[in-house]
C-alpha cells in the first residue's frame, strides 16, 4: 500500500506545490528542461536530498514527467502539474 502525497481531499501538499511552482519558473512547463536535484535545491531553498524526494513524488503523482540521460535529468511539467498549479492561482 503507497500512501499518496496528496491531502485526501485530492489537493497538492504545499511543499510539492512549491516543488512544482520552481520547476514552472525554470520552463519546465511543455517542454522538457535540464535541472539537476542540487540546482533546484538551490533554487528551493531544500536539500538536495528534499528535492530528489519531492521530484519523486512528482512525478509518482503524474505531475511531471522525468527523462534522465547520462547528463542528467530532464524535467517536463505534466497537463496535470498545469492543472494544480491552476487550481492554486485560481483561489489567490
């Protein structure tokens, strides 16, 4: 049995939703962009171990979508990451 990341009322847990909000500012919104786990550590202000583990949950979630080439990893936004980014800017 897995237990999901998401609250149970189906929303996004605020740390992944930052998660997710730093990988829109880097572009990773329809297309695929090259960040390593330390980078966006730093950009995050998390642990390079926080966000490996957050990209995890990610993506396990279908929020994004993960290619990891002998350079590293390339990160794309999901049309269901979009929609909870969305659904977050919609109540602000």
């Amino acid at each position: 049995y897995q237990v999901s990341s998401r609250l149970t009322s189906g929303k996004l847990k605020a740390f992944l939703w930052f998660t997710l909000y730093d990988l829109l500012r880097q572009g990773a919104s329809g297309k695929y962009v090259k960040i390593s786990t330390t980078e966006l550590s730093r950009i995050s202000g998390a642990s390079q171990q926080s966000a490996s583990r957050h990209l995890k949950l990610l993506e396990q979630e279908g929020l994004i979508s993960r290619r990891i080439d002998s350079d590293g990893s390339r990160i794309m936004i999901t049309s269901d990451g979009v929609r909870s980014l969305e659904e977050v800017f919609l109540t602000l």
